[in-house]
C-alpha cells in the first residue's frame, strides 16, 4: 500500500499496523521531517519514496528507493505505484490533489485528510459516480446540496462510496460501523478491498444492481447522526479569557494526543465543524448534530427511525480505525486496543454545545445549506493557524475573522472544476489577509 503524510500522528500509527499486520508498504511520502523519514525507510524499504520539501533533499537518505520530490512529483510517484490502497494522511489543503489523483487512478482511498471533503466532497462524489454511472452525471449543475440528483438511490449511494473512500476519523469511522451494522465485521472486507472494481475495469451493470441489492439491506435508516466532541484545551477556561489564549494553553487537549493544528482546530471546534461537512458528504444527510462528550470514548450515535439509539464506544485510540481501513479481515480476526470496564460507562455524560464558549458553532447550519463554504472555513482556518503558531494572532481572531469571512462568500456557488477551487481559494485569502491587517 501507499501512505502519503507518513511522519505525522496517522502516518506513524498506519505503519504500526501496517507492520503487525505484514501489510507491503509501495510508496512512503511526508512533508520536512527527514530524519523520520530515514528511519521509515531503514525499516520498511519501500520502492518509492516522496518529500515535498525540494530544500531538505539533501538529508534524505534513500538507500534503494526512487525518490520523487515536491506535489508534482508526489503525483508521478502515485501513478506509478500498483497498491490499490492509499492512505491519505497529508494534513491541510496539501491532501487535496493527492486524493482526487488517487481516485482518478482507481485506488481505494483509506481517508484521513479531512479538507477532501471539507473542500471538494462534490468533486469526489462526481469523480466516484463517473465510475459507475457516467451518464446519470449532470456536469451542467451549479449547486452541490442535499438533492444532488443521480440515478442512485439514496441507499446504493452510501454503499457505492464505501468502495472507494474509507474514513479513519473516529467519528466517520464509527458511523460507518453503525449504520452499516455488522457490515465494518463481516463484509466490508470483500467488497472494499474488490480489486475488480476499479476506475481501470468499471463495472457493470449487472454488478452495480448486485451491489445495490447486497448491500442495501446491510444499511441501518437513521433518523439522526451524532458526533461527539471532547471540547478542546479551552473547555473549562473561564469565558472571558478563551479571546487571549496562548499557544501552550490551546495544545493541552485533555483525551487525545494529536498533531498541533488539529488541538487547535479542537479548541475552536472547527474540526468540528469539518466533520459535519465531511458527514454530509459521505452520509448524504443533513441531520447531524455534535455533543460534548468529555471523556472521548462516545465518538458517535445513531438515533434510528424505531426510537433506538445506538453509540460506538471505544477508547480513544486511532489505530482502531485504522486497522480497519488497511485491512479490515485482519483488523477483526488479530487486531484490538485496549477494553473499556463497565464502571468506565458510568460517568459518560452528554452536553449540548454552549456557543457562547463555541461561538463558530453557529455556524454549523449555515455550512451544512451552503457547503461551499467549507472551502471558506478551511481556507481563512489555515491563515489563521499559521499565524497563530507563531504568535501573530491571538486566539480571539478565529472567533473574530471566520464567521465575516463565511457571511462575506454565503451567496457564491459551488466551483465545479479544481482549478474553480483555485481560483475562489485565492479570492477568500485575500479577503481573509485584508480582515486580518488590525492584528499587524
């Protein structure tokens, strides 16, 4: 298999895995961490190896592997490899070209990267239903919503997009479990990794209808999605103080060991709000909701059509998911974490987000009628991240500078081409810098 992003939290826990389970790691790339990358490599010889840092080239130390350098040559190495696996742990906007180029290839896409969907789920629906049904596809629409019309049912949606795209977030990943029953168990296995059903061979129609109707009745109706959110470093800082909090006290997450933008993007809940986009597209709803679940061992629920209510509860560790994505046979036959006690269940409590403390949570719905303003969120969201790693900012500025920015573009459409994305990107970072000339 391929791992793009392979020195960051993702990528060295997918190799954990992938060297328990005896998986062949292709292809290896990350961003600037060399000396990572040297040991990645001592360790699991892939043939290819990809740094998007042309500066650090000289530290690398390749031993055997091919070497590609900088996003284009990450592409070339993609098209090259024979896995038909790719894990996508790139972080940020980076991520993006590497999963629609995977797709475009016809590799199964083990999903990480959350601006994919974030900022073009559109863009991947279209590229998977080109695969199956190229002529139900109506190029000549200016709007993604939620009656995105195909000749799909609602029900082979869901199952067609679960050959080709598998999330490791945990909330995505437990939805997944939940709706599709004992599917993540039993069946997933041969039908995510069917290497017969590929961009390069298609499929038929005579398969696609056998698809549909396997797996239909595999899929749980929901009336209602929820994730949870542990609530970030800031949960308990009293509200006067969160506008002047300070990088150190934003990267103390209580549950979860992360990467620095994703503690952030906690504090702010803009992760958040990510994963109720990232949920819209691959569930193809609007009814997601988030709650405040401070120990992390909730990470979703399903409310069903009949009343029940199901949840998926484990501890807080991504190589669950993960496990699943690389293999998911393997996962349910050899792999566990760590078993959570009953005495544990007693103290889960659930809240309701308070905006006063989450204010860009507001916003939730706004996102959800207009997802075009995922690429908004994201884009202004890296701005202000970068400067406030390197204390240019204050954390107030994200409460401040997202929403104007949302409100500014609410009326623009959907772009219907990459170069679309490009181009609005471009607009919303100037609007963004132009917002952000006060804190100078």
């Amino acid at each position: 298999m391929v791992i793009l992003g392979s020195t960051g939290s993702i990528g060295v826990n997918a190799l954990k895995v992938a060297k328990q389970f005896a998986i062949n790691i292709e292809a290896l790339s990350c961003g600037n961490n060399i000396k990572l990358l040297n040991e990645q490599i001592k360790t699991f010889h892939p043939k290819f190896v990809g740094i998007n840092d042309e500066s650090a080239l000289h530290l690398l130390q390749p031993f055997d592997s091919k070497v590609f350098v900088g996003q284009e040559g990450i592409i070339k190495m993609l098209q090259q490899c024979q896995s038909h696996k790719v894990l996508n742990a790139v972080v940020g906007y980076a991520g993006l070209q590497f999963s629609l180029n995977a797709l475009d290839l016809g590799k199964n896409l083990i999903l990480a990267n959350k601006e994919s969907l974030v900022i073009a789920g559109g863009l991947l629906r279209e590229k998977i239903l080109q695969d199956f049904v190229p002529q139900s596809i109506n190029h000549n629409s200016k709007k993604h919503n939620t009656t995105f019309q195909d000749s799909l049912s609602h029900d082979c949606w869901d199952t067609l997009l679960l050959q080709r795209i598998f999330p490791i977030d945990s909330e995505h990943f437990s939805l997944y479990a939940l709706l599709h029953n004992n599917m993540v168990h039993d069946s997933l296995d041969s039908l995510y990794h069917n290497k017969n059903i590929t961009r390069n061979n298609g499929i038929t129609n005579k398969n696609k209808n056998k698809i549909s109707r396997d797996l239909r009745h595999s899929f749980k109706k929901f009336y209602q999605l929820y994730i949870t959110a542990s609530g970030g470093a800031l949960r308990d800082v009293p509200l006067e103080r969160i506008p002047h909090a300070m990088l150190n006290d934003v990267l103390k997450h209580p549950t979860w060991n992360m990467g620095k933008k994703i503690t952030i993007d906690s504090a702010s809940l803009v992760n958040k709000l990510y994963e109720t986009l990232e949920a819209f597209w691959l569930f193809n709803t609007t009814k997601i909701h988030a709650l405040i679940e401070r120990s992390s061992i909730v990470h979703a629920l399903v409310e069903s059509n009949d009343g029940s209510l199901d949840a998926y509860i484990s501890y807080a560790d991504m190589c669950l998911p993960i496990a699943y994505g690389l293999d998911t046979k393997k996962a349910k036959e050899h792999f566990n974490i760590q078993k959570i006690g009953i005495k544990e269940l007693c103290g889960i409590q659930f809240q309701e987000i308070d905006t006063n403390r989450y204010p860009l949570w507001r916003y939730k719905n706004l996102l959800l009628e207009k997802p075009h303003l995922g690429i908004v969120l994201n884009t202004s969201n890296e701005i202000l991240q970068d400067l406030f790693l390197n204390a240019k900012i204050p954390f107030g500025a994200f409460i401040e500078v997202i929403p104007q920015a949302l409100l500014y573009f609410e009326q623009e459409i959907y772009p219907q081409t990459l170069n679309d994305i490009l181009c609005f990107r471009q607009e919303i970072i100037k609007y963004t810098n132009a917002l952000l000339k006060k804190y100078q």
